[in-house]
C-alpha cells in the first residue's frame, strides 16, 4: 500500500467529516418527517453517506 500524503489526509479528513454531516443531517430530517415517501428518501441518503464514510475509512 502507498503512503498518503499530508494533502491526501486532509482531504480525506474533509470528505470524511462531510459525509457524516450529512449522515447527521439526514438521520434528522428522516425522524422529523411524518410523509413516508420522504423520510425513505431521507434515510437512504442518510445510508448512503454513512457507507461512503465506513468506505473512505479503509484509506486510513
């Protein structure tokens, strides 16, 4: 496996913590909705950013 660079740790670090932002956000909007279309649509991208978190991680 190659070393990352400073730049690659920073860059990680920020899509990282993006994403579970989103996730964050996401999760909260699902359990505030009452329409059941909408808070699907909500936590799939709540799902969907925390596997591509859980997937940016393995660079680490």
């Amino acid at each position: 496996m190659t070393e990352l660079s400073v730049l690659d740790l920073q860059n990680l670090r920020h899509l990282i913590g993006g994403y579970s932002t989103t996730h964050c956000k996401m999760t909260d909007y699902a359990s505030k909705t009452e329409d059941p279309e909408i808070k699907k649509l909500f936590q799939d991208a709540a799902d969907s950013a925390m596997k591509n978190k859980q997937e940016l991680m393995k660079f680490l």
